[in-house]
C-alpha cells in the first residue's frame, strides 16, 4: 500500500499560507531568506520517492503555471512535469498540465482507491483545505514539515479548527539555515 505524505513549508506558529509569495498575501514569500542545498536535497528525496502528485486546485493552478516552462539540472522540473498529477477540485472543468487528472466525487474513496495502488508515495504539497479533508478522512500516513524560524502571528495554519491528533515523531533533522525539518507519522493513515 502506498502512503500518502503531507509535505508542508511552515512558520514557528504554524502559518502555512503563501511560502514563496506567488498568492500576494501580507506575509508571503517568507520561506525565501532559508533556501539551502540541504533543504533542496529534501524536498528533491521527497519528491522522488513519491509516483504521484495530489494537489487542490488553487495549488495545481499555481503549479501548472510556473513548472511546465522551468528547467534544472537536477531533474526535479523534469519529475514535476511527468508525474500524474490528481487534483482535487469541484469546480475545475480541464487540467491541462502534463498527465493531470480531476477528482470531483468522492475524494476520501478515490484518495483510498490511489493508496491501494501499487507504486511509490502520494506527495501532497500545499493544498491545506485539501491536506485538512485527508487528515480528517485518516488518509494521511505522514507529515513533513520544514519548519522556518519564523513567526508571522497571522495567517492560514494547516492545524487548525479543533481537529485533535497524535502523531509520533520519525525524525528531525536541524538544517544549516535555522530550518527544522521534522517527519510524523500518524496512527490513522491505514485506511
């Protein structure tokens, strides 16, 4: 069974919104003081040990737009760009970046139906409405989280609302730049 990871770029008080700053938001961008190799070896790792990609539409739109024309050596625009990518959206009609499909019925079957498949990690990034769905569903089998030395005091957390989980931790690792990457997995993620 696959396993599906929520990976998320987040401030020291848990504000997930706008990392890079493409959403225009009052604190956006603020991951930008922080890129390092180490965190890019990260998220390259991540991203290929995952098959797969699954994105809420406001995330896949703002993907589609920047990685279909971007180039680098290591291949990750390449892995990008060729990955099936599952959006999750009632209201996009077309998906038009490379091997993209829609999911607008029942997202927890059809995200369950994905995990049973055989092949690497399902790799959620950004996405928080989306990644709050799979939590409450027990569809997600870990959370890694690169954590910024930061604090925004506003802002859209990707815990929030009431919802109440354990998680154990499976490693933290302190990058040079003051980022804590941490990995958790959780008891529900065996659905």
């Amino acid at each position: 069974m696959r396993k599906l990871i929520v990976s998320e770029f987040v401030s020291l008080d848990g504000v997930m919104e706008d990392p890079g700053g493409a959403e225009g938001s009052a604190h956006g961008g603020w991951t930008m003081g922080y890129v390092t190799p180490e965190g890019e070896a990260f998220k390259r790792d991540e991203l290929f040990a995952s098959d797969a990609l699954l994105l809420g539409r406001v995330t896949y739109e703002a993907f589609a737009a920047v990685w279909p024309a971007f180039t680098d050596e290591q291949g990750f625009a390449e892995r990008m760009n060729s990955l099936p990518k599952y959006v999750v959206s009632r209201t996009l009609r077309e998906a038009t970046w490379n091997n993209s499909h829609i999911i607008s019925g029942d997202v927890a079957n059809a995200v369950a139906e994905l995990k049973r498949q055989p092949g690497q990690n399902i790799l959620v990034g950004g996405s928080r409405t989306l990644a709050q769905s799979l939590a409450r569903d027990g569809l997600v089998d870990e959370y890694r989280l690169l954590v910024h030395p930061v604090v925004l005091g506003s802002g859209k957390r990707l815990f929030e609302g009431g919802d109440h989980a354990t998680l154990e931790l499976g490693e933290a690792r302190s990058l040079p730049s003051g980022v804590v990457a941490l990995t958790y997995r959780t008891a529900d993620g065996a659905r």
